[in-house]
C-alpha cells in the first residue's frame, strides 16, 4: 500500500500516527524515511489503564517500591 502510495506521486509523509501494529514505522520509513512516527494517544491511554488494572490487581493497592527500600 505505501510503495503504491509512492507510485501514485505522494512525495512525503510528515507525521504518521500508528496504532502500535509491529513492523509498520520500520515499513513507512522505509518507503518514506523522513516521516515522523508516533503512537496514538488512544493507544497510549488503552495500554496506560491496563497497565494500571494489572498493577492494582497484583499488589491491591500496596506501593510494592516501599518493599525494595526496606520500609
């Protein structure tokens, strides 16, 4: 799809927002190599609250850091 892109006379892409697929920046860099990449901020949200249901799960609410420091 990008190299078609290229074909059909598209000249560059500025900024690429991706939705964390594997493999896509290295794709559109490759084609477009002075494009900006960067993650969706819906993603970065999503992946944020289960990150955050999995730590409250894990530890029920208890800060594990107080155990690395002694306390």
């Amino acid at each position: 799809m990008l190299t078609e892109l290229r074909q059909r006379g598209l000249q560059d892409i500025y900024i690429a927002c991706m939705d964390g697929l594997k493999g896509l920046p290295e794709a559109v860099t490759a084609i477009f190599p002075r494009t900006l990449t960067q993650l969706c901020i819906v993603q970065i949200m999503s992946a944020g609250a289960v990150i955050a249901s999995l730590f409250e799960r894990t530890y029920n609410g208890r800060f594990p850091l107080l155990r690395l420091r002694g306390g």
